[in-house]
C-alpha cells in the first residue's frame, strides 16, 4: 500500500548478542512501519516499546553504508559499513557514551538487512552481534 509518507511494511527483527563465552542472548520484535525513499536514498522507520517506552527506529539501508538510528527512550547511532570500525553512540536517559562499530558483514537487499558486528567501548568489546531485519510490503 503505498502512502504519500511511503509503503506500509510489517517488520520482524531478530538479534543475538554474545557476551565473551556466555551463552547468547536473543532479542525478537515485529512491528509495522513504512519504507520512504527520500532524496534516492531508502529508509525503513518502525516503532517499538521498551520498558513501556516507546523507541523510534530508522534504518538508512545501504549497501554501502547503513546506518540505525534509534530515538526515545534510547538514542542509539549505529552505522555499518563492511569491513570497518566506525563510530557510533548510546544513550539512556542521562547516561551516553560513544561505541566503535566494528561490521564483519553486512548484507542489505529488498526485504532484508544483516549485519554481523561487534561493539566496543573504549577498549572494552561489549558484545558480537547478529542482526537481521525483514520487511515485506502490506497488501491493500
């Protein structure tokens, strides 16, 4: 269906996050969202609720270079780009610091994301990662 504001797509997010040797912890949302194109580029925004809060998602997709931003109750910068360490952010209420994104893998095609990363603050690695996003279009 497609809107003036872009096509309304039903969301489904699935994360795992190692911690050293531990066993993984794994995170799974679906939501509803649209997918915008703005300035030829693509973007996929959806909403989720953390803790009751809510937490806005968008998601620059990119080959290249994808970046989530996250805003509301977190305020979260994460961009990927394959092979690379990149700076992002994280921030809950009045507590932020900066986080080095390092992308093993990062996979963008119509209807999916993946990224393989790990986290690191400072010198400290917070977590290897999976993420994976898919959309498909709402059919009228």
């Amino acid at each position: 269906m497609e809107t003036e504001n872009g096509r309304h797509v039903n969301v489904k997010l699935h994360s795992t996050i190692k911690h050293d040797e531990s066993s993984a912890d794994t995170h799974e949302l679906t939501s509803k969202g649209k997918l915008i194109e703005k300035g030829g580029k693509t973007y996929l925004r959806f909403e989720e609720s953390q803790d009751g809060q809510k937490v806005h998602t968008t998601v620059k997709l990119d080959e290249e270079d994808t970046i989530i931003m996250r805003s509301g109750a977190v305020n979260m910068r994460l961009p990927f780009t394959a092979g690379s360490t990149r700076l992002g952010s994280y921030g809950a209420g009045p507590a932020s610091f900066n986080l080095f994104v390092k992308t093993e893998r990062l996979q963008v095609q119509e209807g999916s994301i993946f990224a393989h990363y790990t986290l690191h603050a400072d010198d400290t690695l917070l977590g290897t990662h999976e993420l994976t996003i898919t959309y498909t279009e709402v059919q009228s």
